[in-house]
C-alpha cells in the first residue's frame, strides 16, 4: 500500500519504530550487528511480553481494519462457484516441491485428485485423461480418484513444471487475478473450475 516502508531498512526501522524498546535494538544493531529481544530466545506470549497495543490487550475487531476490508473485517462473502464451473480447485505443495523450486526432482506426470462422487457423474476413472478448466485457461492431466479428497474439490499441486501435465499448463492458469480484501495476497483457492474426459494430446 501507498507510504508502507519498501527497502530492508525501511522495513527494519519501521518495526523497530513501533517496538517499545526499539531504541535499544537500533544501539545494538549498531554496536554488534546483532540484537538480541529482552525476552530470550524462547519468550512466552503473556508472561515475558505483553502486545504492542496502548492497552497491551489482543484486539479481535480492529477498527482501523474494519474500514479498510471491502466489506467489513468480518463480511461473509458467497462461494464464487457457478453451475459452470462448480468445483472448488486448491493447489497445496507437494512433497517434491515448494512452490516451483525443486521440481526436478518430480520425475512423474501430475494427477488431478477428485473424490470418486465427482469423478463417477463425469465418467471419469483412475488414470484418465482429463481436461480441467474454466474461463481463464485449462490444464490437461491424468485423474486419481481418492476418497481423502472431499465432494465438489480437486486437488492440483501448486509448483510444478511443464512437463507435468499433459499440455505444459499448471494451476496457474486456472487461478483468478484477483487479490484479498485487506493484505492485497493472491486468492488461488477462489478457483473454481470443471472436469471433463478428454482424449490425451497427441
């Protein structure tokens, strides 16, 4: 947001203007580089610190929050899913990867995991080509039906390669542009999408 500290030094002043012994920590900053809290190395929340606030208290409804969210701190906002495009895609980190990093070490083809309910009204089964898609782009991979995921989700892992799927599209062309209410963050699990079996491509 507009006047938030951009630099690592602006960011370090900026927290340690608003901690109450900040000045302490810029003289050790300073003198040896490091800056150890008063608390030790494993404080207890309540006991050896107390919150920032005026009043040391943690605010559950923040004011200042309330106005700046789209709706309201603590809104309701419906699910974005439609007729069209009614299953809710998350894309989590897999075992192999985080985010795209290390994905050389995934050495097989992805798999869109759907619960067998999904799968079964789609005509679908484990190992089938499949085309996920919706208004933004589509991604083609082989199906894993499995019961550890939920009715209505699909699970595709966030950080793969092109060469995971069976076009070279990953979830990211499927996830909207659009940004949170308050921290302005990517709304990946807003996805929603459709299902569809398909012939692999050639």
């Amino acid at each position: 947001r507009e006047g938030e500290p951009e630099t690592d030094e602006a960011i370090v002043q900026a927290i340690l203007s608003a901690h109450p012994q900040g000045n302490d920590y810029r003289a050790a900053l300073a003198e040896r580089k490091v800056a150890h809290p008063p608390t030790g190395y494993a404080p207890i929340p309540f006991v050896d610190f107390l919150p920032w606030t005026p009043d040391q208290k943690i605010h559950l409804f923040s004011e200042e929050l309330d106005r700046i969210a789209r709706n309201g701190l603590y809104a309701y906002e419906g699910d974005p899913a439609t007729s069209r495009y009614p299953l809710t895609l998350i894309s989590p980190a897999s075992g192999n990867t985080v985010s795209s990093m290390l994905g050389q070490t995934w050495k097989r083809e992805a798999r869109l995991e759907m619960h067998p309910e999904d799968a079964r009204s789609r005509g679908i089964g484990e190992g089938d080509a499949v085309r996920v898609f919706n208004e933004l782009g589509e991604v083609r991979v082989r199906a894993r039906v499995s019961p550890a995921v939920r009715p209505g989700v699909v699970v595709l892992p966030k950080g793969l390669w092109s060469r995971h799927t069976l076009n070279g599209a990953t979830a990211n062309a499927l996830s909207p542009d659009s940004l949170s209410d308050i921290g302005g963050g990517a709304c990946f699990n807003d996805a929603r999408v459709e299902v569809q079996l398909t012939e692999p491509l050639s």
